[in-house]
C-alpha cells in the first residue's frame, strides 16, 4: 500500500498539477434543483469532483460543512466516491483537531477508520502527544497547522519563543523532532508568501497545504516561488469557493471544472 507522501508525489507528477480543490459545500448556495433532497450535499460534491478530478491532484473536504448539515454519511459516501472513481487522488480531512493523546486516538480512528481519508489536519497547540496518535496509522498523512492563512494568525504566531516567531518553532519541530515516519505535512497560507519561503526554508521538501489563493486573495505567482521545491511540487495549493461556486446557471459544473482547469494552469505559469 502506498503511503499518503507517495501518493501525493505521484498525484502532482501524473496530473501535472499542484491544485487541492476544496469541498466547503454551503447548501443556500446549491443550485435551485437541490433544494429539499435529502442527498443534495454529497450529490453536489460529487459532480464537483468528477468535473475538477482532471485538474487537481487533491481534494479536501471541509468536516464542519458537513457535521453542520448532518451530513458525515455523505462525507463518507464522498471520500468513497473519490476513492474509487479517481483513484490516486489523495483526500485530506480539514478537521483541525488538536486534543489531547487519549482523544487524538479517537479523533484518529473517526478519520482514518471511518472516513477513511490519505490526510487529516490537526493543531499542534498542545504538544507533540495530541499528535502522535495520527502518527500510529501507518502510511497516513499528518498536516499540522503552522503559519495560517487568516488575519488572527499572527495573534499567537508570531509570538516569540526561543527567539523566532512560534510558526518557526512548530515548523522546526515538525522537521526535526516529529517527523520520524515521514508523514507530515504543515498548513501555510498563501496569504503570507514571505512566511511561506522561510518555512520551506525549513522543513526542506516536506509538503505544504496552501490555502488562500482564491476568495481569500493570496497571490499565486508569490505563493508558488516561495513554496514550491526542487522538483517543482511540494504544494498542495487549495482553492475551494472561487471553484465550488464559479457558476451561477444550470452550467455550474462546467464553471467549476473551467475554474479548475485555469487554477492549474495559473499555478503551472510559475514553476
């Protein structure tokens, strides 16, 4: 079985694309033929990622917009579907759980053993056992929070410890200490391409999950120079809104996967 890091390499050079598309489903802002149907967020998805699948070499489905609707069975239903349609495509679980070893055990089982993601995010605020427990499903993805692409970031992330701002800290201890399996990943937001550079400056070819780059206004020409590798990958740079609701008539899907289709090849300008 192929690990998630081997997956994900795989997928950017098979798919010539850096592009995560992003599955934040917000039902008021389906097309009107969803209204009332039970199914409607993993239906909508799920021509979402059919249509995007050519362009993208990742998807990340958002928990909370699904939790929220109660929908995790069609979470699963999704991240089935993706499996099995477009195999080799990884899913990472945006969940951001941070907790501490006895519950990060079970938030670890409700990923990888229920939803049966490559990939889950989670927050490094309480140490190094909030995150282990991820560690101990072999072959699975660890994305650890580290220089996000929000304002209120730099509450907390810039805050100085041992003399560097705390991302750096997180992003040194993710490289030298945590990533004794080769299995994580850290969150940097495209929102913040200096920031990006140092951390790549960091963790060495360790792959970043970029958000930002679409309603939240990153740039990608900066984001993909300070981020990318040797190799020209290292990024999962997602996009979710500006390629979910690219289209607002009964051509959505093909709005989508046209948003898709230019993301990946802004993206490929720069490399």
């Amino acid at each position: 079985m192929s690990t998630f890091i081997q997956t994900l390499d795989h997928a950017w050079h098979t798919t010539n694309s850096l592009l995560c598309v992003g599955l934040d489903p917000e039902p008021s802002k389906f097309p009107g033929a969803y209204a009332n149907r039970s199914d409607a967020i993993f239906d909508f998805c799920k021509k979402i990622v059919d249509a995007t699948a050519p362009y993208a070499s990742s998807f990340k489905p958002q928990i909370a917009y699904f939790a929220a609707h109660r929908a995790e069975e069609q979470l699963e239903q999704l991240i089935a579907h993706i499996h099995l349609k477009h195999p080799g495509l990884p899913v990472i679980l945006d969940a951001k759980r941070g907790d501490i070893g006895s519950t990060a055990e079970q938030y670890a089982r409700e990923a990888f053993d229920r939803y049966r993601a490559d990939a889950v995010t989670v927050n490094p605020y309480m140490g190094f056992d909030s995150i282990e427990p991820y560690l101990e499903h072999e072959g699975k993805g660890v994305i650890v929070l580290c220089r996000t692409s929000n304002p209120g970031g730099s509450d907390l992330q810039f805050l100085e410890t041992a003399g560097r701002p705390l991302y750096q800290t997180v992003a040194r201890l993710a490289a030298e200490k945590w990533n004794a399996k080769g299995q994580l990943g850290l969150v940097v937001g495209a929102t913040f391409p200096k920031e990006i550079e140092v951390v790549r400056s960091i963790v060495g070819d360790m792959p970043l999950l970029i958000p930002g780059i679409g309603a939240q206004g990153g740039d990608v020409e900066a984001t993909v120079k300070a981020g990318r590798t040797a190799a020209g990958t290292g990024m999962l740079i997602n996009s979710s809104r500006a390629i979910l609701y690219a289209g607002k008539g009964d051509d959505w899907v093909e709005a989508a996967a046209q948003a898709a289709k230019d993301t990946r090849e802004r993206i490929n300008a720069f490399l």
